[in-house]
C-alpha cells in the first residue's frame, strides 16, 4: 500500500506555449505509466479541475512508497519534465503528500505539538 505521493500540480498554460503543454502531459503520462510497469510507483492519477476561480486547475496524484518517490524526484528525466514544466504552466509545483498509515503517523505528531 502506498505511504507516499508526489502532487504535481498547475494554474494555467502560459500562453503560447500550449502546445508544449499538451506534449509534456501525454510525456508524462507516458512517464509513469512506464514507472508503474518498472514498479518505481504503484499508480498515478490525473486530474483537470472544473473552473473555480482558485490557482490550481489541475493536478497529477502520483502514489508509491517514500523511499522510491525521493529517488524518482532526484532523476534527471524528472527534474527535466519539472522544468519544461515551469517553462509552460503557471503555479507549477510538487508537492510530498502523506498517504496511507503515514497520514495517521502525521496527525499524531501534529497532535502532540498542540499546548496543553
């Protein structure tokens, strides 16, 4: 069961670089379903939000074990894809989310620092 995930995330396209944009999303999707047959992750999920108003519109959750993900982060193929992906969308970003068992491990020591 994954403990861990990446969140990458994004506002909009910068505007002329769409296409880019359209390329490095089917790349990446192709990226980590290779991931995914290599064991490197469990599984990933994209996702495009409905217009909000807010600064995120879409997301890619990517789940797998921690360990695995830090090294994944640290590759030159994904620290490529990360640039080309500031280079063409507003409000990029990864993020490291806590899943799984991690989440309670989490909230126990957020707990613990709240003064009695």
């Amino acid at each position: 069961m994954s403990n861990a995930g990446l969140i990458l995330l994004w506002n909009d396209v910068k505007t002329g670089r769409e296409k880019n944009a359209g390329e490095l999303f089917n790349a990446t999707l192709a990226f980590y379903e290779k991931k995914v047959k290599e064991g490197v992750v469990d599984s990933y999920e994209p996702a495009i939000l409905s217009r909000h108003g807010g600064t995120m519109n879409g997301f890619i959750l990517v789940r797998g074990e921690h360990d695995k993900l830090a090294t994944l982060r640290e590759s030159n193929e994904f620290r490529e894809m990360e640039v080309k992906g500031i280079h063409c969308l507003s409000g990029f970003g990864v993020v490291d989310a806590y899943l799984g068992k991690n989440v309670s491990e989490h909230m126990k020591r957020w707990a613990g620092a709240i003064p009695r």
